[in-house]
C-alpha cells in the first residue's frame, strides 16, 4: 500500500510520495520490498494514488530486486480497504499480505503466515506493543488470539491497550467480498469491526520484531538512528569502514574529519578536513561537507552541500539544497528540496522551509517558511553570476541563465564566449554555447582566451556581446560567469535587470530549426589584439632601455599572448608557468602567495627590473619591484605617480575607497582625481570620459586609457614597461619617496531588513559643526576637515555592511573604524 500523501512529513512530501522517503539513504518502501523478497514474496501489488508517475518509475517491474512488480491506481483516495479492493484482479487465487509501504519494520512474516494458517484465520493482524498509542488503532485479542475490539486513534481516556494495529495483514480472498467496490472504506475502522460482531475468525498477531511507523518528522529521524543502531534488520549500503561508521561507494573522507559513530556517508560524498560527523548522521550521496561543518543527528539527502562553519542538529535537509558558510539549522526543522539557506542564517528549531525557497544570508527564522521565498535580490553579485561549482551555479542553471541571455538579443545576434583553463569553464561553458544557439544566437567561440582579448573581441567585431566563464580569483570552489554588452563591458544595472526578469520568468526563447545558431571560431583574435595594442600604446625608449624582466603568467591564458607580445617589443624576459595549466587556476590565495614569494626570488637573483604576475585570465596584475619586494596594496599609488610624471594636466579615476595619498602623489603631477564608486562598470565607464588617461580599482586592476577603457592586465603590463623604461628611477626608489598609508577595513554582519535604517543612522550622525563632509558617490563617506574620512557602504549580495577608515596614522584609522562600526551595530 503506497498511496498515501504523508501530510505531517511535508515538507519532506511536498514533491516526494511518502514511500520514496530514504531511511539511511534507501525508500522507505525498497527496505519492505526487500523484507517481502527474504521471506519468499516475489508477486507484489503496489497500490498508488499521489505522485504515482514517481513510484512507477523508481521501482519499475521490480527485475532490479528479483521480484514481479504490478501496480492498481487510485483516482481517489479510496481508503486502506478500498485500495485493496481496487487491486481484486489480481488477488482472487490466494491467501494474500497486506503491508505499508511507508512503515519500516523486520517482522517475521514467514511466521505471521504460519499462524494465520494454523488458525484458520480469514483475517490475521500484526499487532505491536508501543508506549504511546494514541496515533494508532487499538486492538484487544483473546487468549486464542481471537481479535475481540478494535479502537482508531484513541484518547488516553480511551487507551485500555499499548497493542496496535501495525497495518500488516494476512488475508483470505474471500474477505474482499466485504468491501464495496468504488468507495473509500477502511480496514480497521470498517471491514474488521463488522467482521469480528460477525464472529469472523479474526485473529492478532502480536509480532515481537520491529516496526515503526513513519508519519512523523520524529518518527522520520528515530527510524534513522534505529537502523544504525541496528535495532532493525535491514541492510545499510557502504563499508563498515569502523565500528558504526559505513562509507559508501567511491566516498572521499578526509583523514582529519571527525567521524563519530553510529553513521553512513553516501556513495561520492566528500568530507572535507575539519569537518565534524557525529552519531545518527546520514549523508546521502553525493553531499559535500565543508571544513568546519559540524553534523549532529542530521540527515541530509543527496546533492546537498554543507558550507564551513556550519552547525546542523537533528534537523533534515532536502535534496540539492545549499546551506552556505556558518548557517545554523536547529533540531526538528526541515528544510525542503533545492532550497539555499545563505551565510551565517539561523533557522530555529521545528521551522518547515517549503522547496526551492531561499533563506537570506543573516536570516533569522523563527516561522515555518511556506509560500514567500526570502531570498537573494538578483541574480548578480559583484563578479557577475557567481557561486559554488556544481552546487549553486550547474549546468542546468547555466543553461537557463545563457537561455535567458539569448532571449535578450535578437535572433540571429552574435555573441563571444569564451573561458579560463579550467575544467569547470570548459564544462560550464558549453552549456552556455548550447543554451544560446538554441536560442537562435551564434557564436564567435575564443576558447581558452584572456579576460582582455575577449573585451577586444566583443568591441572590435558585430559581436552583440559577450559571456566569459572564469573561476573565481582566489577561489578554487567557485566559478563566475560574466555578461559582456556590445562594448566589452560588463552589463549596466539596467541590462541585469532586464536579464534578471527573463530568468525569473522562464520564459526563454527557442529558435526554430533553421534558426539555431552558428559556431565560429575566429583565428586572427591574439594578432589583432597584439596589433592593436602595440599600435595605440607608446613604446618609445623601451628598445634602447635594455631592460630585464620576469613574467609570471600564473598557467593561465595570458600565457597565450605573452610570447608573441614579448618577441614583438624585443625585452629580455624570463617567464615562468608559461602554458595553460587546468589545475592553476584552482589554486587558493595562499597558494598564489607562494607563487608570488617564488617570482621575487626570481627577479632579485636574475637582477631584473621588475616582475609582473598575471591572474589566470590576465585580467590583474601583481608587481614586484627589483629587490623581489611585492608592492601589493602600494602598486596603484607606484603606477599612478609614473603614468601622472608623463601626463600633467590630465584626468585619472579612482574609487572611493583609494587612499588620499593618490591625491597628494597626483597633486604633485598637476593631475586631478575622479572618484567613482567601486564596481569595474562605473570605473570603465569614467575612464570613457575625454582627459582620463589611467584608472585603477585598488586590487591589481588597472585601465590604459589610451588603448580601451577596460581593465586590462596585459596592456598595464605593456604600459608598466614603457613607464619603467622611460624613467631614471627603480619601482623601490618610487615607492620610497610616496607617503606611508593607514587604512583599515571591516565588515559587519547586517541584516537585509536593517540595512536601510543603518544607512540613515550613518547620515544623522554625521557632524556638520565638526566640518564633517558627506561624499555618497557609493555608500556614505564622511571626510574629516583633516582629510581622515570613513566609508560606509552596504554589500549588494550578502547580509553585511562594509567599512573602510584612513586616519593619519593606524591607531587613528582604529578609532574612526571602531567608532562608525558601533553606529552601525546600534540596536
């Protein structure tokens, strides 16, 4: 019998038949089929009604377990006697058992079908001893075994037994006589009844194995830990690989996790070092658990994946859902199929969150979650479309958000794609490339191409626009898919708007037939690029400079264009990584601080002028000044005080987080500085602008204004050359004489709902007797008569407020940035 609806286990059965529910990562119903099967029943009727299309599918004929599988549908729900009557066809030979699928038990049925027949019995029920019997139909036996009354769903006024009815029986055809045909009927509370005033040989079985009845999310979690603590005959998949502990196939558990048992790990999940598995955990396959993730009593089903820091107790996740870094889920809640609980929420205990919703990040929820969705604002993050690899961001997102992309050009418009080297870009970028020439878009395909070259691309052909498919810097977990306009550069606001509204909808364009989309793959593209680089940028004196250099392409797809750049300006270079590596680009940030300690020792010791380490997609760019010094968060102000000796007079644009001192070194120079708010759009979009000859973003990304107003790491590193060979002066020697810098910076969790007070608070407390000065080209800056100033602004994708500070010195940076955190922090 498997056609209940399991309506106290929603919302574990909003979108799964109660059957299909896994108990240590199989259904409910494939443990009792299995019980069936051991006790030599292989001819098996499965009664269903909700959901039926899943069952059918899952369990099919049954050859998978060695059993002959028919199936009798409900079109209503037609009662526990009722479905049984619907099944006639197939009943009418022989005494037949009657079983739930949704209960597990071990009861012995070889020895329930033995009593049955010693008694001469037309009906024998399974009864079961159990301490609360309140949810259950009572039953009282006779010394014979005799049933003598039945009771549904008791009162404790009502309770003169702990013995119930397990749902179990065995019967003689003749007792479907009983039920009419067509009509919701039920065993216990109508067919038995009448049979026992009718002195039908009814008997009770009182079976001393075990059974347990899944209708409850409690129930749902003691039949977990019942069946690793092997209190029920059933069999566990995996390798016992310690007492209690079972691995399943090809499962990946780091040697420094935690693991106490009794516990399973699905087949192909992953336990990463540091995280924490403790008793009554079941990890259905394929979950990812992070460093730092502490599990207890929790089940969590397949595809899912447990951030760092996270804390799960006695809780149940959903399949493919996401519970990101230092989120909190608290006993007895329930978050449903493909939901994201985000950073650092916490969802109180015995709180149902529905499927496919999302938990903002810094959420606290106290309420089930049904209808609404409390979740991310947009599609895009500061880096494009971004998230985990084969967690958030899948194939089949890919899919839809390329598809919607395509919807937003006209049919045959052309668009660039391109990718680093990684496995995942390759992967992912495919889907993209199907997605849009499903959508009657063709493609100028670049392959593995710099960040850089596909910007030219994109702007030097009919290219409509653009999609580059990159792993994030610094994150060798998560990948960034970037949406490029006719331009080359990144989306506005308003085109994400637009594409973000498509995506939601779903409602994406097909091309007809002989409208799919072309794939192209241009040749000339790095020529070109070169080309016109080298024809815009001015190289005078690097010839008779005779410089040395080290170049660190980082394994990425700069390595591409270097060579023929460098054969082409005639520089003594010694390059390392210099070919594209699928790993490199999954390195983390402490290993490309390793890589940037090896370039340093490179170019002390080989006497260069400077070295330069590329990202992998040749986007930034690191220096290293000719003591093998890394000049880090000092190379803007490096570069700025060489690009300002040439152009006097002129325009650079820099965000409101850059330090003062870059006025004071471009004051100096007669230059003037345009501050623009920190996303790359607005940075691209001033360096536009006529008089703009340089800008810079703070973090290795610089634009030469006079090739493209793109940030552009090949071209900077082209410009850096013909600066450093013009100049009497060593990097180390500039970056001496450029005053010291203090700025500090914080982040303060923020809750969405609060945001807008906080910012309004920032406001009032501003001291305009003070002389304090508001500046809100992005957040609030407050700017002190003395020049010291602090930034307030707002994450646009996660639940924190950000600050940065720079004071005369760090101790005066501290006070400022402690005094403004505070003011945010305010209740």
């Amino acid at each position: 019998m498997a056609g209940g609806e399991g309506t106290r286990l929603r919302p574990l059965t909003a979108n799964l038949p109660k059957p299909l529910l896994p108990v240590v990562n199989r259904p409910i119903m494939e443990h009792v089929l299995r019980l069936l099967k051991r006790h030599g029943f292989d001819e098996t009727v499965v009664t269903v009604q909700f959901l039926a299309s899943m069952i059918r599918t899952y369990f099919g004929a049954g050859d998978e377990l060695g059993m002959h599988l028919s199936y009798a549908t409900e079109t209503t729900p037609l009662g526990t006697a009722g479905s049984v009557k619907n099944a006639e066809d197939a009943l009418r030979d022989e005494a037949f058992l009657v079983i739930s699928g949704d209960a597990l038990t071990d009861i012995d049925l070889t020895d329930l079908v033995a009593f049955h027949r010693r008694q001469g019995a037309l009906v024998t029920v399974a009864l079961k001893s159990v301490p609360d019997p309140l949810e259950f139909g009572i039953v009282i036996t006779g010394e014979d075994g005799r049933i003598q009354r039945f009771l549904e769903k008791p009162t404790w006024g009502q309770v003169f037994s702990d013995t119930v009815n397990t749902g179990i029986y065995v019967m003689e055809p003749e007792v479907l006589a009983h039920v009419p045909p067509g009509e919701a009927v039920d065993w216990s509370g109508d067919v038995f009844p009448r049979l026992v005033e009718a002195g039908a040989p009814v008997f009770g079985y009182v079976a001393a194995g075990y059974w347990e009845d899944v209708g409850t999310i409690a129930s749902f979690l003691r039949a977990q830990a019942d069946v690793l603590n092997r209190q029920v005959d059933v069999e566990i998949d995996g390798f016992e690989v310690s007492p209690g502990v079972w691995v399943g196939e090809d499962a990946e558990v780091h040697p420094d996790a935690i693991l106490k048992g009794p516990l399973v790990v699905g087949d192909y999940s992953k336990v990463e070092a540091g995280a924490e598995l403790r008793e009554f955990t079941v990890l259905g396959s394929n979950v990812l658990v992070k460093s730092g993730a502490f599990l207890h009593r929790a089940i969590v089903q397949d595809n899912a994946l447990i951030g760092p820091q996270t804390n799960l107790r006695g809780c149940v996740i959903g399949k493919s859902t996401d519970v990101l870094r230092a989120a909190r889920i608290e006993e007895g809640a329930v978050i449903g199929d493909e939901c994201v609980v985000r950073e650092e929420a916490f969802v109180s205990h015995d709180v149902k969150v529905y499927p496919f919703k999302t938990i903002e990040a810094g959420a606290v929820v106290n309420t089930s979650v049904i209808w609404e969705s409390r979740g991310q604002r947009s599609l895009f993050g500061p880096r494009g479309v971004s998230g985990l690899i084969n967690a958030e961001i899948t194939p089949e997102l890919v899919v839809r958000i390329a598809g919607a992309y395509a919807t937003t050009l006209k049919k045959g418009a052309t668009v660039t794609t391109a990718r680093d080297g990684s496995r995942a870009a390759r992967a992912l970028k495919r889907a993209v490339i199907s997605a849009l020439t499903a959508g009657a878009i063709n493609i100028r395909d670049l392959e593995v191409s710099p960040m850089p070259v596909t910007r030219f691309d994109v702007r030097s052909s009919n290219a409509a626009g653009g999609i580059m498919v990159r792993t994030a810097p610094g994150d060798p977990e998560r990948i960034d898919i970037l949406f490029l306009d006719a331009d080359g550069d990144d989306l506005s606001p308003a085109a994400q708007r637009k594409l973000d509204r498509v995506f939601s909808r779903q409602d994406f364009r097909r091309a007809f037939p002989g409208e799919i989309g072309d794939l192209r793959f241009p040749a000339r593209t790095l020529d070109l690029y070169i080309q016109d680089l080298l024809d815009r940028v001015d190289t005078t004196g690097l010839a008779e400079a005779d410089l040395k250099i080290v170049v660190d392409p980082s394994g990425g797809s700069a390595s591409l264009v270097l060579p023929t750049l460098l054969g082409r300006l005639g520089v003594d270079v010694l390059t390392v990584n210099g070919r594209v590596d699928e790993i490199i680009p999954a390195h983390s940030a402490a290993d490309d601080l390793r890589a940037t300690d090896r370039l340093g020792a490179l170019v002390a010791s080989s006497g260069a002028a400077f070295g330069v380490r590329f990202d992998h997609v040749g986007e930034r760019i690191a220096i290293v000044d000719e003591r093998g010094d890394l000049i880090d968060d000092r190379a803007l102000l490096v570069f700025l005080d060489l690009v300002a000796a040439e152009n006097r007079g002129a325009e650079v644009a820099l965000p409101v987080t850059t330090t003062r001192v870059a006025d004071q070194v471009t004051h100096f120079h007669g230059l003037t500085v345009r501050r623009t708010s920190l996303s790359a759009a607005a940075l691209t979009r001033v360096a536009r602008e006529e008089g703009v000859v340089f800008a810079a973003d703070g973090r290795g990304g610089f634009v030469v204004g006079e090739f493209a107003p793109a940030i552009d790491g090949l071209a900077a590193f082209v410009k850096l050359l013909t600066l450093v060979a013009r100049t009497r002066l060593t990097l180390s020697a500039i970056d001496a004489r450029i005053p010291s810098i203090a700025i500090l910076r914080r982040s303060v969790p923020t809750p969405w709902a609060a945001k807008g007070t906080v910012m309004r608070r920032i406001v009032e407390s501003v001291d305009p007797d003070a002389g304090q000065t508001l500046d809100t080209t992005d957040g609030v800056r407050i700017v002190s008569p003395d020049g010291s100033w602090v930034l307030v602004l707002p994450d646009p994708s996660e639940a924190v407020t950000h600050l940065w500070a720079e004071g005369a010195d760090l101790s005066e940076a501290h006070q400022l940035l402690r005094h403004w955190a505070e003011v945010v922090e305010a209740p």
